[in-house]
C-alpha cells in the first residue's frame, strides 16, 4: 500500500481504532515491552504509535519517542499522553516509517507492533530501525505473519486483494521477511489470541545500516 492508501485508511480508523484493537492487541503491546526490559535512562522509539495504547506499559524512567504517519491517530496519542500524565514520552512526531526523521543510533532500543504488514517497504522499514538503533542496541517486531496452516492460510491469501481497504496485508511471509530484511533474529515468540501473532527481537547488524546509509533514495 502506498502512504496516502494508509493515511486514508487509518483516518478512517482514528476515532474506532482502541475500540477494534486495543484489547485484542494488548497482550502483545505488553509481551513485547516486558521483553524490552527496558534500562533507566534508555531511549526508546516506538514505530507507529498510534493512538498510545502502549505509551502507560513503558517504565516511567526511560526517554520514549512516539512516531506514527497519520495525524489523526497521533492526536489521540496526545490526548492519551496528557490525560494519564505520561512524562516519559519525550515526543510524538509525525514522520514517515520508511524514512525517519532522527540521527543514526539515536536510540538504545526500537520497537514496531503491527507495522510491518501496512508499511509500503518492511525491507526499507528495517533498514530505518536498524539505522537509528545504537551499536549493541536492540529491535523488536511483533506482527501477523502468513500462517504455515493451509486452511488459515488460504484464507489469508484470499482476502489479501482487499488489503487496501483492511489497512494492512495478511499474506506477509515469517521467512521472506527475515529473509528481506536481513534481520539478526535471535528471540521468536507467539503473542496474542491463539498464539496468531510473533514477537521477534533481533540485533542491528551495524554493516547494514552504514550500507543502509550509503544507499540512494530510489
């Protein structure tokens, strides 16, 4: 999906999204902070934000960054963020996931829940985690990837011709991604109802993301 697809989209989803996925969402938002085990002091970005739902599990002693494309989404993140006094959020920025708007190795540690599968590039999605995450720092992912059952995942296949509308695509290969990506992975995990979700928290590979830097815009 392009970005003006997604920014339509989650305009839509803005005022219902907590409704829809919050709880259904929830067990992963916390599986995967807790994995973190986030330092006092750390710098923290999270990658599509949101409306916060995440933002309350963080520990207060750490410096969090929220990022997320669409405006809509990001104001109720605000709204969040004053309502429940959370002064560890440092910033709530709008910018683009596939081309962030921070220094290289800016943060001890990078997160994105259910980003890979709406974002246009998850290669290029990565590239950017892995750009601004300090050496010896770490990256964390939980999304939906296509399920290795043949019923479930032809189903998957099925309704994929309908991402657009959705927000996001189902059929997102585990192995291509990986594959993709080049990612470091050396913690899997199933979150969420019936396991249907994975966690992967993985290492930057620092050559990467100097040749992530080197590259040209396409």
């Amino acid at each position: 999906m392009d970005i003006d697809t997604i920014e339509r989209v989650y305009r839509r989803y803005a005022p219902r999204y907590d409704f829809y996925f919050g709880a259904l969402f929830q067990p992963g938002r916390r599986a995967v902070i807790q994995r973190m085990r986030c330092r006092p002091g750390e710098r923290v970005l999270e990658v599509g934000v949101g409306t916060g739902l995440s933002l309350p599990l963080y520990p207060r002693d750490v410096q969090l960054v929220g990022i997320d494309i669409s405006q809509e989404m990001l104001l109720r993140a605000c709204v969040r963020q004053g309502r429940e006094r959370l002064d560890h959020v440092a910033g709530l920025v709008r910018t683009d996931a596939e081309r962030l708007c921070f220094a290289d190795a800016s943060f001890d540690k990078v997160v994105a829940m259910y980003v890979a599968s709406v974002v246009p590039s998850p290669a290029r999605l990565v590239e950017e985690m892995r750009r601004v995450c300090r050496p010896g720092g770490e990256i964390f992912i939980v999304n939906h990837f296509h399920h290795a059952n043949p019923v479930i995942g032809g189903m998957e296949r099925l309704i994929s011709p309908m991402s657009r509308l959705m927000g996001f695509r189902p059929d997102v290969s585990l192995q291509r991604f990986i594959e993709e990506t080049r990612l470091e992975v050396v913690e899997r995990a199933p979150v969420n109802a019936f396991g249907y979700w994975t966690l992967l928290r993985a290492q930057p590979s620092r050559s990467l993301a100097v040749s992530a830097r080197r590259r040209p815009d396409a």
